[in-house]
C-alpha cells in the first residue's frame, strides 16, 4: 500500500517544510535590528544636540574659586596693645572691641587741651566783662584826642596871629613865649590822648585776639579726645580674624596692619570661562554654584560683571618702531579665559573659604 503523503506531496523531504518559516524569521530580525540601530544613531544625535546645546547656551566650569572681602586691621594711633580680646579664626560681631592700645599718652594729651581751653575761656569772660568799660574808656579817649587837637589848633592859630606882630612892637617877647609854650602843651596833650586812644583799642582788641583763638583750641581738644577714642579698635562688620600672630604687650604702630579681617557679609565666586561662552553670559543672568567641598549643596548667585581685560602671554611687543612678533608654531590653540563675577546670594560662612575651588552653571 503507497503512502498518501508521498502522493501528495511527490519528490518533497521532510525537513523543506520548515525552511520558509525561518528565512521569512530572518528577514523580520534583520529589519528590526536596522530600525533599532537607526533608532539608537538618532537618539544618540539628539542626545549629543542636547548636550550641546546645553554646553552652548548654559556654560559650566569648575575653574572657578570662592572669594570675599579682606581688609588689614591697622590702628589710627600707635602706641603698645594692653588687650587682646581675640584670636585667629575667631568670628567677631559688628562692634566688637579687637585690642586695645594703651591710652595713657593720649589722656594726658587730651587733658592738656582740656585745660588749655578752660584757661582760654576763663581769659575771654574777663575781657568780656571788661568789654564796656574799655568801650567807654575809647569815647572818652576819643573825646579827648578831639579836644586835645582844638585846644593845639587854637594855640598853633594864636601863635600865627602874635608872631607878626612882635616886630611892629603891638606884642612882647613874653606874649610869644607864652603862645609857643601853649602850642607845645597842647600838642603834648593830643599825643596823651591818642596813646591813651591807641591803648584802650588795644585792650579791646585782646579780647578778639581771644575770641579767634578758641576755635583752634577747641579743635586741638576735639583731635585730642578723637586721637583718645582711636586706642579701641572695633570691627567695623561681622567677620572671621585672619592671620593674626601677635600678644598683647606688642607695639602696633599707626596705619601698620596688625591682622586681617574676613567680611561675612558678601561671598562671590570668580569664575574664569572661555572667551567663546561669554556671549552667553550677562550681567544679572542667574548661576548656580556648587563647592567642592559640599557637593551637595546647592547656592545661588548672580552675574555681577565679566572682565574686560586679562594679562596675555602672547603680548606683542610694541617698541617705538615696529612690532616684534615672536616665530612660534602653535599646533593646539587654547582659548582665553575672563574672570565672571558671581555674586553669591545665599553663601553659608561655615562652608565658604577664599580660595575654595567652586563650580559655576549659568542657567
């Protein structure tokens, strides 16, 4: 008896059954591992499109460092420090006495001035007291200078009249004399009365003389007594003492530092990007800074400026005739950097040190 399956199926193994199938399987994987290669070649282009224009249009750098204000601690006087009320690192409130310097010269400089200027004012109330006396004394002086030059001009004028007529013999030699001797007393009477004019003007005039005088002495009492409040040396913010290496019973002298203090009020970040980023860059444009060393912390800042000028190293050398420009083959070119400055808006004192390495992200 024949096979039905080999009627129907003449000169076909068993296995070609199969075979369409797996070509048909084949062809399917190829399609799909093309559509997923195009697919991850598309996503890794939109992935690095992404990625620059992130680059691009938000610059980042970590070479960036935290600063902040310092200033040198320097006293307005000099003299020894008797106090030393702090230490080095120590956080000091607005106000806060740092030293002191020994005020014993400055109180007795101050002292003398005191004086000086009670004995000014006790001099100028005594010439005041006397002001209208010597008034009325320059009246009756000058009344006496005016009938002092009458009296002289009557008898210079009756001496005139006399004189001619002595040789005609209507007048004697003694009338003469006597009308001479009345000039000369006369005139020895005015210059009294004008020395005791001269005099009386002149001690009037000592009580202006005193009067002018004691702005300066009250000045020279003011500088005292300032002089006398420059031994107290107060911090004039909140900050931290740096670099402080001194004992009490060292000589601090005038505008010579004797430490630094750290300003706590305002933190700002330098970062030095690329001169190919800075036109994304602008005053007011929000960054976000990170510390090294608190990653995890996040601070916010502001663009306060860009730089506008950098020390090159491949300065030209202009002289007086033509430039010199060194023969140098440069095979990498490397962009310049400008310092950004960021002001820092939310800075923790506890974790921002000068010079602690930073990143900046401008957003």
């Amino acid at each position: 008896m024949s096979d039905p399956t080999s009627e129907n199926s003449p000169n076909v193994s068993p296995g070609s059954v199969e075979t369409k199938p797996a070509k048909h399987d084949n062809e399917w994987r190829k399609i799909a591992g093309r559509v997923i290669s195009i697919v991850l070649i598309l996503a890794a282009c939109a992935l690095t499109l992404f990625v620059w224009d992130i680059v691009e249009h938000h610059p980042r750098t970590d070479d960036a460092i935290a600063e902040a204000n310092v200033i040198g601690v320097a006293p307005r006087v000099s003299g020894p420090i008797i106090k030393l009320n702090v230490q080095d690192n120590q956080e000091v409130k607005e106000g806060d006495v740092l030293f002191e310097i020994d005020p014993a010269d400055y109180q007795q400089q101050a002292d003398r001035a005191k004086s000086a200027l009670a004995a000014l004012d006790k001099e100028i109330e005594v010439a005041r007291a006397q002001d209208e006396n010597l008034k009325y004394q320059i009246k009756a002086a000058e009344a006496g200078v005016e009938q002092a030059k009458a009296q002289e001009k009557q008898a210079t004028d009756t001496l005139k009249r006399i004189q001619p007529l002595l040789p005609k013999g209507f007048a004697t030699a003694d009338d003469v004399d006597r009308a001479e001797t009345a000039v000369k007393i006369a005139e020895a009477s005015q210059a009294t009365e004008e020395q005791r004019l001269n005099q009386a003007k002149t001690t009037l005039s000592t009580l202006a003389i005193l009067q002018a005088q004691r702005p300066g002495a009250a000045a020279a009492l003011s500088l005292a007594e300032l002089n006398l409040s420059y031994c107290k040396i107060a911090a004039p913010f909140p900050g931290k003492v740096i670099n402080l290496n001194l004992s009490a019973g060292a000589y601090a002298s005038e505008r010579a530092p004797v430490f630094s203090l750290l300003d706590l009020r305002h933190w700002y970040v330098i970062a030095n990007y690329r001169e190919g980023e800075l036109r994304h860059i602008s005053k007011g444009s929000l960054v976000d800074v990170y510390l090294m060393s608190a990653p995890n912390r996040h601070f916010t800042g502001k663009v306060q400026g860009i730089g506008w000028a950098v020390q090159s190293v491949d300065e030209i050398n202009i002289n007086a005739g033509v430039p010199s420009v060194p023969r140098e083959l440069n095979w990498v070119h490397i962009a310049q950097r400008f310092p950004v400055r960021i002001e820092v808006e939310n800075a923790d004192p506890e974790l921002f040190r000068i010079g602690a390495s930073a990143v900046a992200i401008i957003k």
